[in-house]
C-alpha cells in the first residue's frame, strides 16, 4: 500500500530511511565499519537491504552527507548497487579511490548518479519522481579537526514537506540563512552535537524552525560508551521548546512521522 504520510524510520547512527508515496530514499544508510564510537548498520540489516527484504525492499535513492566511516562504506554501497536495482546515487563531491570507483561503477550501470560539490551555503535541486526532490546543501564538517571536510546537507521535498539531513554539517548561521529563506521546513535532522551547541540550538531556533526535530547520530544503546543518549536527553529537558516536537532516534526501527502541515 502507498503510504502518503512521509514517514522517516532510523537504520542506524545517521542512517534514515525515508518513504513518501512508494519511493524510498535512503540518506547515509550503508556503511559497516569499525574504529568511531558510533553504531554500525548491523549485518543482519545489510543483508536485508542486499536481498531486498522489507523494511528495506525497492529503495530507489540513495545519498550520502560525507565520507566518513559512520555514514558511508563505499565498498557497501558498490555491493547493494549491484544487487539492488537503485534509480539515483547522491555522493559526496570529495572523494576517496573507493568512491570515486562507486561512481564509475554507477555510471557503467547507467544509474542516475549525482555530486553536489557545493561551497557552503550554496544549494542545488533535482526533481526524482512526481512530487519528490531532493537538494543538497552545502556545508562544512563541525569540529576543527574536521575543517576542511565538506558535508552536503540533503534536504527532501516530499508531497510538500520538507525534511532537512544535517549529517556533520557545522552550526554556522551563514551556511543555511540564505540558501533556506524560503523553505519552511518540516523536520530536520540534527546530530547530538549540533543540539548541544548553544550556536546551534540558536540555527535551529531562529533558520530552521521546524515542526518536528529528530536527534540522531546517538549510538544504539549498547553502543553507547560516551553516553550521548544521557547528554541529549539533558539537553531536551533544558532546552525542548513546547512548539517543537522533539525526538530522540536511537534504536534501529524508530519511526517518526510527518502530519501533514495545517493549512
Ligand atoms: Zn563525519
Ligand atoms: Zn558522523
């Protein structure tokens, strides 16, 4: 059955799957590695999405924030391409030898394949399918360490909502004021970090305004060593806004769906 209510259900970390209308997309979904403090897609859900079992049957986009090991393992993404028949592939425009031969591979397949490339604040739309668009939106890496790692925000249009994917985008105003004025957005996801950040809580507040926030990135609960469900859950009960409805998605499965907007 269609579902026409957007619906944003978590894999794992940063990795969401998003469903409007019979199209699937899948933002930061692939990726098994080892050596970050944060959840890996189990194997267990990797074989599912690579034999095509629901939840994860027929997704037919898939992007990528950035290159880094808990968002994207290129040699993933290259195996479920070959065993699933995926209609776009959004990549990261700074890229290493393995992603760089994902995209060739894409191309060979004469799948629709796509590298924003994008300066911070800049932002680019591709329409998918009736009703769905996807953009990316340029940003930087938070954290020094990280300056000059590029990280598209994806931002989705589905049906008429709007829901944003910060990945590791840094909190800094003049990456989304200009670029969102004349988005009203519905959902954004945002990582424990940039909800921490009373700069970033303030890019929330006063660009992003949405109607529902989800708090991602937050290892499963197992996983949890540094404890950044207990900081997040701290800083909803200082910081939660009544108007907002704000939400924590830590175990794999957790849905979070998107009413339509009252007119
Ligand atoms: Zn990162
Ligand atoms: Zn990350």
């Amino acid at each position: 059955m269609l579902k026409e209510r957007v619906t944003a259900t978590l894999v794992a970390n940063a990795g969401v799957l998003v469903e409007y209308n019979g199209v699937r997309l899948l933002v930061d979904g692939l990726h098994h590695e080892e050596g970050h403090p944060f959840s890996k897609v189990p194997e267990e859900t990797l074989g599912r999405m690579m034999d095509g079992v629901d939840p994860y049957a027929s997704i037919d986009y898939v992007f990528f924030t950035h290159e880094h090991p808990d968002h994207f393992t290129p040699a993933c993404a290259a195996d479920y391409l070959k065993r699933q028949p995926v209609k776009g592939l959004f990549l990261p425009a700074q890229v290493s030898d393995d992603s760089a031969r994902l995209y060739d591979d894409a191309q060979g397949r004469s799948i629709f394949c796509k590298r924003f490339g994008l300066a911070p604040g800049e932002m680019e739309r591709c329409v998918l399918a009736d009703g769905v668009e996807a953009a990316g939106l340029g940003a930087r890496h938070m954290g020094p360490q990280f300056r000059n790692v590029r990280n598209d925000c994806i931002l989705l249009t589905l049906g008429g909502s709007n829901l944003l994917f910060t990945g590791d985008a840094d909190h800094v105003p003049e990456f989304y004021e200009e670029a969102l004025s004349d988005v009203v957005l519905d959902a954004v996801f945002v990582n424990p970090l940039f909800f921490h950040h009373p700069k970033g809580r303030a890019v929330i507040n006063e660009i992003f305004r949405p109607r529902y926030l989800a708090i991602y990135h937050v290892p499963f609960e197992q996983d949890d060593d540094l404890q950044f469900g207990k900081l997040v859950a701290r800083d909803i009960e200082r910081h939660g806004r009544p108007d907002v409805q704000t939400r924590v998605l830590q175990a794999e499965g957790q849905t979070l769906e998107i009413a339509p907007r009252p007119r």
